[in-house]
C-alpha cells in the first residue's frame, strides 16, 4: 500500500480502536446502576423477609396482650363469683352459681392453651427475626464490598480513559478534516465500525463480496476507498 494512504488509514484505525475503547468504558459506566441494581438484589430480598417477620412478631404480641388482657379478665371474673357465694340464699341459686364458675374457669383454662400457643408462636417468630437480621447484616456487608468494588474498578478506569481521550484528540487533529467527518458519519450510522478489513475479496463489516476491480485498488492503496454496499472505509486485511 503506498504511503499517502497508509498513514491516513493506520489513524482512522488507531481512531476506531480508541472509539472503541472509549464507547466500551461509557457503557460500562451507563450500566453501572443496573448493575448494583442487581447485585442489591439479595439485600433487598432479605429485608423484605426481615420485614414480614417483623410483622408477624407484632401481630403475635398483639394476640399475645390480648390473650393476656382476657385470663386477666377471666381470673377476676372467677374471682368475683366466688366472691358471691356467701351471699347466695337457696341451694338452686348456689348450684347455679356454682356451674357459673365451672364454666368461668373453663373457659379460663381455654385462654390459657391459647396464651401458651400465642407465647411459643411469639418466640419461634422472633428468633426467626433474629436470624433474619443477622443474613440482612451479612447481605449488607457483601453489597457494599461489591459496590465499592464496582465504583472503584470504573473510576480507575476513567483515569485510563483521561488518557485515551487525550490520544484520540492528538490523532484525530493529524486526520484530514474531510476524511475525519466522513469517518465521524460512518462511526455513528455503523454502530462504531468505520473502518473494515477486506479479507480476500470479502468485506468483513457487511461480508458481501466486492467487484474484482475494487479489491484490486484497495490492495494496491492510492487512494482511500469504500466498500461498494455498507460504504464503511477499507484497508486489506494482513496476509
């Protein structure tokens, strides 16, 4: 390939490759949310169950007090018709009465079972509280090891980049300012890939053969020359 073409031709490649580079590490950087989105995802799992278990821990202690609040009321009820058995006149009334207290404490030892149910629900649920908290803790720990491990690998990669952008800017001002805008348009309606390699006589961004006469030329490299489909700048492929 003759000089006036190759120069020209090794820039836009250095160009693309740099592009390349620059495009790679922006999306990265664009993806960076989603992607501590992701790894948010099992501390946020675990807290959504830390939170159920939190509630049914309330609403056990709640049925837990009133349990509690009712063997209250049933242990002064029986107390109260105990009280009142001095005070009976006629065996049938004193009979009733007793039946009354029978029924007072069975209904007493009723809300006992239920007491004692409710306490081993309230335990059972807040030691499964506890062991939740300690997997948030761990979760936790682990997100913020991979989050500062995601931010910290991109931002040392933006110093690179700094650099990168740097070296683009010299070699695009060395670029002619035709072919630098021609390449721009490619790069941006070509997803990125201005500049192909025709391989044989194949040209290896749209892979549609070339006509004989145009693999000739572009071996033999006067001039600057585009593929006859996809329009993307060629340069012949190392042999």
């Amino acid at each position: 390939m003759g000089e006036i073409v190759k120069e020209p031709l090794a820039l836009l490649m250095g160009l693309q490759e740099l592009d390349r580079q620059l495009n790679q590490y922006h999306e990265e950087e664009k993806m960076l949310p989603e992607r501590l989105q992701i790894v948010q995802q099992p501390l946020e799992q675990a807290k959504e169950m830390l939170a159920k278990l939190k509630s049914a821990l309330d609403q056990v202690t709640k049925e837990r007090k009133e349990k509690e609040q009712a063997l209250q009321s049933a242990e002064e009820k029986i107390t109260k018709l105990k009280g009142r058995l001095t005070e009976l006149k006629t065996n049938k009334e004193y009979q009733t009465h007793l039946h009354e207290i029978e029924s007072a404490n069975v209904e007493k030892g009723k809300i006992e079972e239920e007491l004692l149910v409710a306490m081993d629900r309230a335990d059972a649920v807040k030691k499964e509280a506890a062991a939740q908290e300690k997997v948030v803790a761990e979760e936790e720990k682990k997100f913020r090891a991979e989050k500062e491990g995601l931010e910290n690998a991109l931002k040392s990669k933006s110093e690179s980049m700094k650099g990168l952008e740097q070296e683009r800017n010299a070699l695009s001002e060395k670029v002619g300012k035709n072919l630098l805008q021609e390449y721009k348009r490619l790069a941006a309606t070509k997803r990125g890939l201005a500049v192909v390699a025709l391989k044989g006589n194949i040209c290896s961004g749209c892979h549609f053969s070339l006509p004989p006469q145009l693999v000739a030329e572009v071996r033999k490299g006067e001039k600057i020359l585009a593929c006859t489909y996809c329009h993307r700048i060629l340069f012949p492929a190392p042999t």
